[in-house]
C-alpha cells in the first residue's frame, strides 16, 4: 500500500516534469530559425505579476524603469506589492557579479521566488542607462529568461551596455517573455 501510494507520487511528479518538457520543446521547435532567445523553464503562473523592490535612490529609479519597461513592451503586467515573492535589491559585493539573480521552481515549472540583485559595486560607476540595463537583464531571469547571444538585454555581459549601447527590451528578449506569458 505505502508503495503503491509513493509510486502513484512518483508517476504524477515525471508527469509534471513531461508536461513541461514538451512545452519548451515545442516552443523551441516553432522559434528557434527566427529568435536566439533561452527560456529558463520556470515562470510565474500569470502575466500580472508584482514584485516588492527594496533598492534607494538611483538604484530605484533604475529597477523601476526597467520593469516598466518589461510591461511597455511585452505581455506581461509588472507592478510593485509588498512582501511579494519577487523582489528587487541592491547589495555591495567586491566579488560578485554586476548583478544576480535567485531563482526557485516548483516541480510545475512555477516560480515560488526570485530575487534580483544589483551589485552597487560595479555598478555605482555606470550611466544610468548601464544601470538600467543590469536590472532590466535580471528581471529577464525573474521573468524565465536565460542568456541569449547578440545586442540583446539577455546577453551575459553588461558589454552589451558600455560597448553597444542596449538598455532596454529587444526584439528577441520580447519574443522570450511573450513565448512564456
Ligand atoms: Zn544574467
């Protein structure tokens, strides 16, 4: 009986994980001649989506106009809450990255938090646009990005800012998000 009941857990569970396979395989399959974005596999359940942002000053300014700018140009619906599962940092690390993201998936492919974080040490020395640009790239993580290559917000160096200009939502990171929400 206790193996009976853990088998039938086993099975609901490789079904869950099936389900979402197939889903990013098929995405794939009809995407992949026209667009180099990655998805991460993991989402939130809908496309209203509300995060808590913690950060001061220009780092606030920044993440807000980043988010605003996920919702201007693709489908999903960003606004602020409080005590949300997503939320939005600065924090000061001489050793991180530029910026980081959390990520926590359940076994539906469902984001349970994320947690984005600009690391002020590198990034005190950049334009605003550059700022921008690093939680714009982070909350792509948090929307179920990963990187992708080109001049797109996804790409994994803050490069794509300093050298080349982009700060805002390309053609592909839309084409992304909008393939998940
Ligand atoms: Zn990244």
């Amino acid at each position: 009986m206790g193996n009976r009941v853990g088998e039938r857990l086993r099975r609901s569970l490789l079904g869950g994980i099936a389900i979402l396979a197939l889903t990013v395989a098929g995405t794939l399959a009809g995407t992949a001649a026209a667009n180099a974005y990655v998805l991460s596999g993991c989402k939130w359940p809908g496309a209203n989506i509300k995060y808590s942002n913690y950060t001061a000053s220009l780092y606030y300014t920044a993440s807000s106009q980043a988010a605003a700018n996920w919702t201007t140009a693709t489908d999903v619906n960003l606004s602020t809450g409080s005590g949300e599962p997503f939320s939005i940092w600065d924090n000061y690390n001489s050793s991180g990255a530029v910026g980081t993201t959390v990520r926590s998936c359940n076994i539906f492919g469902h984001y349970t938090s994320t947690a984005v974080y600009g690391n002020t040490f590198h990034m005190a020395a950049l334009s605003a646009n550059c700022k921008r640009l690093v939680y714009g790239h982070e909350i792509g993580h948090a929307l179920g990005l990963n990187h992708a290559s080109g001049n797109v917000m996804m790409y994994s160096s803050v490069s794509v800012c300093t050298v080349n200009g982009v700060y805002t939502v390309q053609p592909d990171d839309r084409n992304g998000v909008n393939s998940i929400y």
